[in-house]
C-alpha cells in the first residue's frame, strides 16, 4: 500500500496560520500604528501587539520596527504587507463579482441611522432601492450619534446616517438635508403661547435634554445662555423627548420637521424667535467606495442620483 506524500512546508505553513492575524496586520499597516488599528478593529491595544507577535512568530521574521512615536516596516514585512493588500482586495471583490453574475442584485444593506429622521428625500431613495433591488434585504437600527461611526468602522453598518461633528478621513460624507431646529414647550407649560424675547428670559426653565444626540450648534447656543441648568428631563429618543414636551415636563430642542404635527394641532409651541432658528446638518456616511460592497454602493449612487430640486 502506498504512503501518502508528506505535507510540503508550503501546506503545513497554510494549515496552520490563523487567517486573522494576517487581516490584523494588513490593519496595522493601513492604519499606521497600533493604538489607531486597535481602534478600527475595536479591540485593546496589547491585544492587537500580542497578534503582531504571533504573526512575526508564525512567519519567523520581524515584520515591523515599532517605538512610542515611531512606526516602519522591514523589508519582510514589506512582502507581507503586499500580499495582505492583494488577498484582501481580492476577497473583499468576492459580494461584488457574485452579485454581477446574471440574474438579480442580492445581498444585505445595513443602515445605522439617528433617531427620527424626517427628510423626503431619504424616504424616496428607499422607496426607489427597493423597488431596483428587490432581493437586497434593508436593515435599519436607530443608534445614538456617537454609535454611528463606531458601527460602521466595526463593519456592523454599512451605511450612517447623522451629524458630522468633525469629518474623519476615513469616511466619506454626502449631504442629506439641513434639519432647521426650534425649542419647544407643551400646552400645559407657562410658556406656551409666549415668544421669548432674549434667551435670558427661559434660562431658568427646566430643559429636556437629548444626549448624545444633540447637534453641536444646540450645545453652543446653550452654553452661551446658560439654558440647561436646570434639567426638566433627558431622553436620546426623541420620540419620548417630544412625549415629555408635550407633557409639559420642560423646553425641548426638536427638529421642526419631525414637531409640525403638533405643532398645527396646537400641542407644541415654539418659544424662540424666528431668528433664533437653528440648521444641524445630517450627513449619509459610508467607509471609502473601494471598501464597501456592491448594494451599499448602489444606495451611495442612488442618493447622489435622486438630488432634491
């Protein structure tokens, strides 16, 4: 009976690596230096050096020289990064290639959105993707706005939606619509019916605060006339915020798109001038086209295809 060929260097070397170190390094390089892919990969950084070991290691070689403030790759380390960046173009092409063969476009488009978004156009857009691609399954989890980014650099979004508080280079970022907010107060409030004249006059109201969620030009104006000091309620939804204002719990920063209702039905009431309106810009946010799969580029393609008039 014939002995079966031993195993060549080449397959015991493929049997045995563990496919993740190779994909932590390939973030190593991307990124520039650990404590930033640690970030990316939403791990702690001993834990990201510890699978850089394992992979120099596995490999037998030094793949990187690294200080506090120093980063460079050797020479091996140069060949393995070159055949990460190819492995993973390549795989990371798979959804796309097999999304292009004949027949329909299918796969998962996964949204993390803000609470209560309130513009036509996102409406229209989804209307419209599904209708194209039926078979493209639409998820959608409202999240707090620091969670939107963090989800998307975890690869458990594909697409955000929210305010830009800085513009990170490693998304890129669409206009959605400028959403004009106003501060509210509910029928049963003192201040109903009445327009302040200065932010002077309110700040010792009770305020409803929205957490995390509320845009910059909101936490400025605020700082600026000590409204907030007293804190009347808090919720990051603003369905409950706008439940409490009605109420007459306290003030409330609201988007007026998302109040019109009751403010026709008499249920709300803007305190601030006319010329206190604010505008907080929401932004469609995706990783860079060359990293994201094909439904999520089509969405990004819709969007820019169905501006508003």
């Amino acid at each position: 009976m014939a002995r079966s060929a031993a195993p060549s260097i080449q397959d015991r070397f493929l049997r045995n690596l563990d496919w993740n170190l190779l994909h932590t390094f390939h973030v190593i390089v991307q990124s520039g230096n650990l404590t930033r892919a640690a970030q990316k990969l939403g791990r702690k950084q001993p834990a990201v050096s510890l699978a850089l070991r394992r992979l120099e290691g596995h490999l037998g070689a030094a793949l990187c020289t690294r200080a506090s403030n120093h980063f460079e790759l050797t020479p091996e380390g140069m060949v393995v990064a070159n055949a990460c960046e190819e492995l993973f173009q390549r795989v990371g092409g798979l959804p796309d290639r097999l999304a292009n063969l004949p027949g329909e476009v299918i796969g998962h488009l996964r949204i993390a959105a803000i609470t209560s978004i309130t513009s036509p156009r996102y409406d229209r857009v989804i209307a419209a993707y599904h209708q194209r691609y039926p078979k493209v399954q639409i998820g959608v989890d409202i999240v707090p706005w620091a969670d939107v980014t963090r989800r998307l650099t975890r690869q458990l979004a594909d697409i955000g939606i929210g305010p830009a508080r800085f513009l990170d280079a490693d998304f890129e970022y669409s206009l959605l619509y400028a959403e004009p907010v106003q501060l509210y107060c509910g029928r049963p409030h003192p201040s109903f019916g009445k327009t302040a004249a200065t932010p002077d006059e309110i700040a010792d109201e009770g305020l409803i605060m929205t957490g995390g969620d509320e845009p910059d030009v909101i936490s400025r104006y605020r700082l600026q006339y000590g409204l907030g000091r007293v804190v009347a309620g808090q919720s990051e939804h603003l369905d409950e915020a706008k439940r409490l204002t009605i109420q007459g719990v306290g003030l409330c920063f609201l988007p007026e798109a998302f109040v019109q209702v009751e403010v026709a039905q008499g249920l709300l009431w803007p305190v601030l001038r006319e010329a206190e309106r604010f505008t907080s810009d929401i932004h469609v946010i995706s990783l860079p086209r060359e990293r994201i799969q094909l439904p999520t580029r089509l969405l990004l393609d819709l969007l820019q295809e169905m501006q508003d008039d």
